[in-house]
C-alpha cells in the first residue's frame, strides 16, 4: 500500500523542490504540507499529472488551532479514481486567514470553500461567489471557530446561549434574493 | 434568454420576455425538506438555479467537538436520517483507524448486514418519492410497504425504527436477537419479487420513462469534477464503488457487483438504485450465510463495556473501569484520520483531528448529499421548471445531511 | 309522525357540532423538516394510515388546518415556519413532533431555537427522537380531544390565535 508515497514525493520534488513538506502516510492517506500560496499549483499539478492523476477533490475543510499560532489551517482530501490513492493536503494559515481558491481546478471546490469562509472565515481568493452558506446573510462571527460559543448567544430563541450581543435575525425566505454573484459557472 | 427560446418564436414583433425569480421552497413538498432554489426563469425554461440550503443547519461538527465518541453516534444518526446504520459504521470505523483497533468479525457481518438494510430503505424511498414528485402516487405506497418490513428488523436488532445508535467502537451493542436469522431470511425471499413489481408499476410507464429519460444529462467528467459519488456517478458511467475498491470490513469477502449504467439521466439515476437492491439483499444473504458465532464486541475493557456483568461486580479495578468508560469516555491518540464508506448515498468520510483527549479536537463529515446537491448547477441549465423536480429528486439529497 | 321527528331530528349545541365538524377533519401540511418528517410520511402511508382519522396532508398552507412541526428548527427556518402559521386559516393548531422541536433535543448549538414554543403556539407535544408514528396517532387523538372540548362560540379559546 506504502509504495507510492516515494512516487508522490519525487514527482512533487521534481516540481516544487523542497516547499511541499511530506507529513507521512497514515490509515491509507498521504499526508503533505504546503504554502498556501502554491496550493493552487499544486492541486492543478496533481489533477493533471499523468501518473498521478488527483482528479476527484472529496472535500475541502477547515481546522482551528486556538490558541496556537499560525491559527488555522486549511485541508484538502484528494482521491484519484484511476489508482484509488488518496492525498492530504494541509495549508497553515495565519490570521486574518487567506488562501488562493481552487475552484478554478474542480468546480465542486464551490460549496467546500463557502462552507469554510462560513464556519472558519477563512477567505478564499479568486472565488467567484464567497458567499455565506449555512449561516444567513448579516450573521456575525463564524461559528466553528474555537472562540465562537457552542451555544451562540442569548436571545428569545435560545435561553441557554451566552451572554453577549444576541445574534441577528435572518431574513424571511422572499426578501434575501441576491442580486449579485452568479453561481453558475456554464451556461 | 436561451436557445430555444429564441428559435421558437419569430423576430418580428416577438413579445419582450423578462426572467423572472422564482422561490421554490423552503416549504415546497417536492424539495425533499428544507431545500429552497431560487430560480431564474426564462419562461419555462430555467435560466438558473441557486439552491440555498443552511435550513437544517444544527451544528453537528461543533456539537461533536463537546461529545465523547460513544455519544457522537446519536449524532451520527440524524445526518442521514434514512440509513442511519451506515452513518455510525462511517464514523466507528474513523475511530477504530485512529486507535489502531479493528472489531471482531462477527460484529463486522453485523455491521455490513444492518448498512445494507440501510442502503435498502434508502434507496426505497428514493424509488417511491421520485415517481411521486412525477405525479406517480402509488410507488410511494408500496415502497413504504417494503420499508416498514426494514424498520421492523432494525427494531428487532436495536429497539429503534430509525435511529438505531447500534454501532459503537470496537464492535456493536449487542448480539442479534433470537428468532432474528428467520425474519431476515423472510425478507430476503420477498423482497426481489417486491423490487419486480416497482419496474413492472415503472418501467412500462410511459409518463414516467418522458418524464425521466433524457433529462438531467450528467457526463463522467462533468460528475466528477462536480464531485458527484454514489449511485449518481455509477449512473453516468464511472465504475467507483469504494465498498469493491478500497474494501472496509469484509467487503472484500463478499460477491456484488457494481452497478453502473452509461446514460447519466434521471432515469439512469432512477436504475442504479433499483438494481443496488438487488445487490444489496445479495449481500445481506451472505453475510446471514458467512456470519460466524464469536464476540461481537471487541474485548478491551478501556473501550468497550466487558460483556460479561460479573466482571464488573466482582473486582474493584473492572468497576472503576466501567465507571470511567462511562463517565469520561476513552481516549483516543492524537493524530489524523479521514475515512470514507461507500454510504447509500455516495462518499461517505469523517475526518478526525484527534488531540489525545476522550473528545475529537475536530470533526468533519464529508457529506455525499452536500455535493451532489451542488451537481444542480451543472445540470439544470435549460430545462423545464418542472423537470427541475425530476433532476432534484433524482440526485436524492438527504437536507439534514447537506446542512449537518 | 312522533317517530318521523324523533328519527331524524337531533338536538345538540352548535359548539359540539362545530367541534365535531373541525376535529373530525385535521388537515395537516405536508411540512417535512426533519428525521421526524420520515416517520410522519410512514404514519401517511399503507401501515398507519393516518387518513382514517380524517387526518389527511394538503400541500399549503392555506388549505390546512393543523401544522406538524417535525424537526428541528433552525434560526434561519425559524421566520419561515412563523410565516407558514400566519398563513394557515383559523382555526389552526400546532403539533410540536420529536424533542427538537419540542426544546430543540440534544442541538444546543448556536444554529437551533430551542422549541418551537418560544414563537408559535403549541398545541399537541409528541415526545420521541423521532417519535413513533402511533405516538403521532396519539398526538392526533389528544388534539382532537382538545378540540372536543373547546368552544368555538364562547370565545374562550379564540384568543390564542390572535398573533401576538
């Protein structure tokens, strides 16, 4: 199972040189770090190598190490349907968090990456429609966040949550159409 | 304005059209829950479509970073309300990769056996709501029929029709019921003959076959750059089931076949989940036929509950490390895991960061429903607004498991 | 003639016979939230059947009579369902389904309103996760019981449709 773990790194050390850090293989996936500002790169070098050929993103998330620094960190999780591998990616960064988007290599990146800027507020740059995703428009804080309260904060609907400023309320269904921002990448 | 539009209707004094937005949902009872689509309409035609989901938004990953393991399973459960046995397999085995550990094997028939269940009745309703969304009111009735037969076998295994909690790390709760092996053995029997009825109520109907054939047209390479899984992609021809190619439990023991089919439409969709039944009671008939006696819990007094009580009656140290297990829950080693099943509805992963302590430092569910409800936006495009309704109810999204 | 007149006239007080007319025909919304929305459609279907009752789903708001609130409800659905309850013809009334939307069950989070009492009015409680659908069944029969009792002339119970 181990075997290709040499393959990956050489390829990528062909291209990259010494800034992808391998992280080691563990329960079947390869693990590596990398620069946030090569992801894209590199995610597109791994779609389209011929002996590699990373082309399905299964997930994209987000990972916050408070009170450590650099505080958060984002992960992609790639699978390649030819040679069923699967590959870790993971991207430190700092605060604010910015990181290049991907969604110019898979489309599928879209929903990942708003569902990341939403739990996390980490901004992911160049995407086309970085708009929030579970939470409603004008929702303040990001709720996945270590600081942010489980229980979010006291209003009428909820009695447990913490003190604080109480949260906004979200609009009814037919007034937040949004104007801007088409989601939809082909016609 | 599309193509078509433009074709149908002369150039001269053409009447001015406007698009126009159109709310379907949240409330809409074809949206399979809380879904709302905002679409831009063309008349008939749909210009666009934005889902907007977040309307079941629970906060399950936070919730679970406050849960130990064990009560993480509860909330397993709810993100895939209609096959919660393989939601808690998912995760059990997430854990079970981190602690190094693996169950014993009558346990994993158990597992594998009660995640085909699963995989039956989520596929059955998806059978019986699809032709219901298309105005077909009486699949649903006898799909419903053949699901109940499930839930009464899921409660006979567990106490719950649904949400069954059954799986724990290192094994399941407990063993099978006396008198359970006859009532499966039952089902499977009627079963094959119950799935022939739907094709031939189906497969012969002609509003049916215009009202899916043809429509929601996915490729392989659209479906896997939209990140589609599951029965959604097998149907546009890519051959990936991750119970064949990276086998979990004794997958790798077990003769199925995977079904694919070349077409990508609805109905393709349609297909592939009606022949997965089959499969699936093929596989369950194995698993009754391979099943053997022995533990169904690993034995690992840190992890598990001893089975035998009077262990814990009668020495100090078992008692305080039952009450410890209960109390505290039990730790887990630092590190990473991200591990997928092939779930009922397509790729099913948990990524566990694990810090050394009884709760995960982070959990995330890589839900299949989330991204294949995203594969909207590459289908929709110039259809009619009602086979929208086809094309949504063939992804067969699951909304508790796109919002967590 | 005496038994002409006793045979097909029948007195009553047009408060029973109103509340016989309502309680006998509960139409709720087809308004699936959640995992409880599963169990209501299996008390729809073939086994439970719940039209026996005369409990039968209508797709609007505006045609129906009770809500069944099964699942949980987030902040964001919250205005939605409010909405829904406006839009519901009086007499109207409210089945809270399952411990979420009873007091929002094990998802304490920042996302889930904690029952659905604390913006509609809740009639019938159905305690379970979810519950079965013979406790829905019951939770039928208790709102018709409820109904039974109430008197549509005498105002009392009026009130509490009035939005608050």
């Amino acid at each position: 199972m181990n075997v290709e773990t040499p393959l990956i790194r050489t390829l990528m050390a062909e291209r990259f040189g010494e800034a992808i850090e391998e992280l080691g293989f563990s329960h079947g996936v390869h693990a590596f770090a990398a620069p946030p500002d090569m992801i894209v790169d590199l995610c597109r070098f791994l779609k389209e190598d011929p002996a590699l050929q990373f082309d399905f993103l299964s997930d994209i998330c987000g990972v916050d190490h408070y009170p450590e620094m650099p505080r958060y960190e984002a992960v992609y999780h790639l699978f390649s349907l030819p040679n069923k591998w699967r590959v870790r990616i993971k991207c430190r960064l700092g605060d604010p968090p910015r990181v290049p988007s991907v969604t110019g290599v898979w489309r599928t990146a879209n929903w990942h990456e708003r569902e990341t800027w939403d739990m996390y507020g980490i901004r992911f740059e160049g995407h086309p429609d970085l708009r929030r995703i579970y939470m409603w428009e004008g929702f303040e804080g990001f709720p996945q966040r270590k600081d942010f309260p489980l229980r979010g904060y006291k209003d009428k609907l909820n009695p447990f949550g913490a003190e604080g400023s109480p949260p906004t309320q979200p609009d009814l269904a037919t007034k937040d159409i949004p104007q801007g921002g088409r989601s939809t990448p082909r016609t | 304005m599309t193509e078509v539009t433009e074709l149908s209707w002369p150039e001269t004094d053409a009447p001015r059209t406007r698009e126009v937005l159109l709310n379907l949902g949240p409330q809409h009872p074809s949206t399979h829950g809380v879904l709302r689509l905002v679409l831009e309409l063309d008349g008939e035609y749909v210009e666009r479509v934005d889902p907007h989901i977040g309307y079941l938004h629970r906060g399950t990953e936070k919730l679970a970073e406050s849960f130990t393991y064990t009560q993480i399973f509860p909330l397993t459960d709810r993100l895939d309300y209609l096959c919660p046995p393989s939601n808690n397999l998912a995760f059990a085995l997430a854990v079970e990769k981190l602690l190094g550990i693996q169950a014993p094997i009558r346990a994993q028939y158990i597992r594998v056996m009660m995640a085909e269940l699963a995989r039956i009745s989520g596929h059955l309703l998806i059978t019986g709501a699809l032709p219901m969304d298309l105005g077909a009111m009486t699949a649903l009735l006898y799909a419903m029929r053949e699901r109940e037969m499930i839930m009464d076998l899921l409660e006979m295994i567990s106490g719950a029709r649904m949400h069954t909690s059954f799986c724990r790390v290192g094994g399941v709760r407990e063993d099978l019921p006396d008198g359970f092996f006859p009532k499966i053995r039952e089902f499977c029997d009627i079963f094959p003959n119950r799935i022939r009825d739907y094709e031939r109520l189906l497969d012969s109907n002609r509003v049916f076959l215009k009202r899916t054939q043809g429509i929601g047209v996915i490729s392989a390479e659209d479906g896997i750059d939209l990140g589609l899984s599951g029965p959604n992609l097998r149907a546009s021809g890519v051959d990936w089931d991750i119970r064949r190619d990276e086998p979990y439990e004794i997958y790798d023991r077990l003769d199925f076949d995977v079904i694919t089919s070349q077409e990508g439409d609805c109905y393709a969709r349609w297909r592939c989940r009606v022949e997965e039944m089959r499969e699936s009671v093929r596989i369950i008939e194995q698993c009754l036929d391979q099943m053997p006696d022995g533990p169904f819990q690993i034995d690992m007094p840190t992890i598990a509950f001893p089975t035998d009580k009077d262990r814990v009656h009668c020495s100090m140290e078992a008692l305080i490390q039952h009450f410890d297990l209960s109390a505290y829950g039990f730790k887990v080693p630092k590190g990473e895991v991200y591990s997928a099943i092939e779930a009922p509805k397509g790729e099913l992963g948990f990524y566990i960061v694990s810090d050394g302590s009884p709760k995960p430092f982070r959990m995330k569910v890589r839900s299949p429903s989330f991204v294949n409800l995203q594969a909207l936006f590459g289908v929709a495009n110039a259809h009619y607004l009602a086979d929208m309704i086809a094309v949504l109810g063939s992804l067969d999204p699951v909304m508790a498991e796109v919002d967590k | 003639m005496n038994n002409a007149i006793r045979d097909s006239v029948l007195f009553t007080t047009a408060d029973s016979l109103i509340s016989w007319s309502r309680r006998s025909a509960l139409w709720p919304e087809t308004f699936g939230i959640a995992c409880c929305a599963i169990e209501m459609i299996s008390a729809g279907c073939a086994r439970y059947d719940l039209d026996r009752f005369g409990v039968v789903f209508r797709p609007s708001p505006r045609q129906s009579d009770v809500m069944i609130i099964a699942g949980t409800i987030t902040r964001k659905f919250a205005p939605v369902v409010r909405r829904l309850y406006d839009q519901m013809p009086e007499p109207r009334w409210v089945i809270a389904m399952g411990t979420c939307a009873i007091s929002g069950g094990v998802y304490n989070t920042y996302a889930v309103v904690q029952g659905a009492e604390t913006f509609v009015p809740v009639d019938v409680h159905v305690p379970g996760c979810p519950p079965r659908p013979e406790a829905l069944m019951h939770g039928f029969l208790l709102l018709q019981e409820k109904i039974k009792k109430s008197r549509a002339l005498a105002g009392a119970s009026l009130d509490r449709v009035a939005a608050p």
